[in-house]
C-alpha cells in the first residue's frame, strides 16, 4: 500500500494511493496514519481490504497539499557516511560500524514544501536518503533478517544538511542537521510487502535540472536489515519512529571547489524507485 496524508500543515488527514493512482480518503477507517495504525495489524488489514473492495471515497487532489506520510514520529535517527561512494568522494574511511546521530521530529514537512536556508548559512547540502519506518517495538534482535520483519515501511527523505553548522562549529552533527524544515519526507509510505528488496532501489537527485546524485542503495555499507539490527542493541525502536539511511555521491561537499551549496531560489527534486518524488524550492529563514 502507499499511505499518505493530506491537508494544511498540522490538520492532515489519512489516504491511500490505489493501485490506478486514485487517491482515496481514510478519514472514516483510521484516525491517522501513525504509530498506533502501524503497530496494529488487524486495522492494515481492513485498509487493505477496503482498498481491494473498491470501498473507499475518492479524494479531489486538485489544490490537495501532500504532507508528510507519518504523523506522530517519534525519533529519527540518521546512518552518517553509509554509502560506499559517498565515503570516497568525502576522502573518508569506511566506518567499521554504523555512525549515528539524530533529528528532532519537528525537521521534518512535506515533500513539497519550502526548505529554509538557516541564518548565517554558507553551506546548506542536500542527501536524498533511503527512510525506513519502524512497525514493530524491537529490541536486541539478533540478525538482520529477523530486523528486517520489525520494518513497515519505506519512504522517500532529504537529509537536508548545513555543512559549516555540522562540521566546523564544534560539537555534535546534530547543529547541522537540525534546522527548521531539514527533513522533508514523502510523499507515501510504501508498506513493505511493496518493497521486496530494500537493496535494490535507485536514488536520483537534481538542483535546478541537474543531476547530482544518482546511485543505488546496493552501495550501503550496512543493509537496512543491519541498521535496524544494530541500532535495536542500543536503543528501544518503537513503531513510528524513522531511520535514515544515508546518501550515495554527489552531495555539494563531495564537489571540487567552489562547492555548489545551496542557496535561496534553488530548486531540488528527488525521487527513489517506487517510492515517490519530491520537489523543494529554497527560500531564506
């Protein structure tokens, strides 16, 4: 299935995207597409089961703006350098085991709507990311395989970055990672019996029309079904909480000077097979 939300900012409402590409209204099944929906088999199978039935009300998408595929996000956490390629081109040594940090929830918008450039800004990035939601608590799980059944979903994210924030300033990541609007993410959850092989999707990324990244999550260092299983030894993961995955190349730090950082009147698209396509225009905070 591909969940969604729609509706202004804070008061979306839960739909689907049918088989045909119709959007469908679940208002009257759930309440919202969240923690509770996802850790709640019996309430995925009546969506299912409406879906296939052909019961659900179509939506007018027209005007209709797409939000964020997850209300109620507990916590993010983000795989830093996770990509074979990216590693390369940063002139980085590969991690003997995954590099962590978080983002706070409230980064994250739509897939469509505005990216701020924070204040002070010289060096705002972009990563298309590989999002893998969480369905299931899990807790020192033992192997990757056994990880991969605690997924629900996947989804399109941009792990927007400020690159002086995060690495000339001291301290943690987390000041470059953190800024408003930093995570847009959608524009579905796609359930993951859509998505056989988590290893095998394509990420493109383009500013103004041209092509920065475009690489494969086959380059990861660790599989997704090795992140989920790592990060369960350190940390409980709950339904609804997200993990991003990291970026292939092609980031603006990978690029001989002058690096081409973002700035406001850009325009970035992204998109991962299957999974759906973003579009941000940059404006200043």
């Amino acid at each position: 299935m591909k969940l969604l939300r729609v509706g202004t900012a804070g008061a979306e409402r839960p739909a689907l995207l049918d088989e045909d590409g119709t959007l469908r209204d679940l208002s009257g099944l759930v309440a919202d597409i969240d923690r509770e929906l996802l850790s709640d088999e019996s309430a995925l199978q009546r969506v299912r089961a409406a879906a296939a039935a052909g019961d659900l009300p179509v939506l007018d998408g027209a005007g209709l703006r797409i939000g964020p595929p997850l209300g109620r996000i507990g916590k993010i956490v983000c795989i830093g350098l996770n990509y074979h390629d990216h590693a390369r081109e940063t002139g980085a040594a590969i991690p003997e085991e995954p590099i962590l940090f978080m983002k706070a929830p409230d980064t994250v918008v739509g897939p469509y709507d505005t990216v701020l450039v924070p204040r002070g800004s010289e060096k705002t990035d972009w990563e298309v990311e590989l999002a893998v939601v969480i369905g299931r608590t899990a807790r020192y799980l033992e192997s990757a395989e056994e990880a991969l059944g605690y997924v629900a979903g996947y989804a399109v994210a941009h792990d927007v970055s400020e690159r002086a924030f995060q690495i000339e300033r001291g301290g943690q990541w987390d000041k470059g990672k953190n800024c408003e609007t930093f995570n847009p993410l959608g524009p579905w959850l796609v359930t993951a019996d859509e998505v056989p092989d988590p290893q095998a999707l394509r990420l493109r990324l383009s500013v103004n029309g041209e092509v920065k990244q475009d690489g494969t999550t086959a380059e990861q260092i660790f599989p997704v079904g090795e992140v989920v299983r790592y990060l369960s030894q350190f940390m409980t993961l709950y339904p609804g909480d997200v993990i991003n995955t990291g970026t292939p190349a092609g980031v603006a730090l990978g690029h001989p000077d002058p690096k081409p950082f973002l700035k406001a009147g850009d325009v970035v698209e992204l998109e991962i097979e299957g999974l759906g396509r973003q579009r941000q225009e940059l404006k200043d905070a």
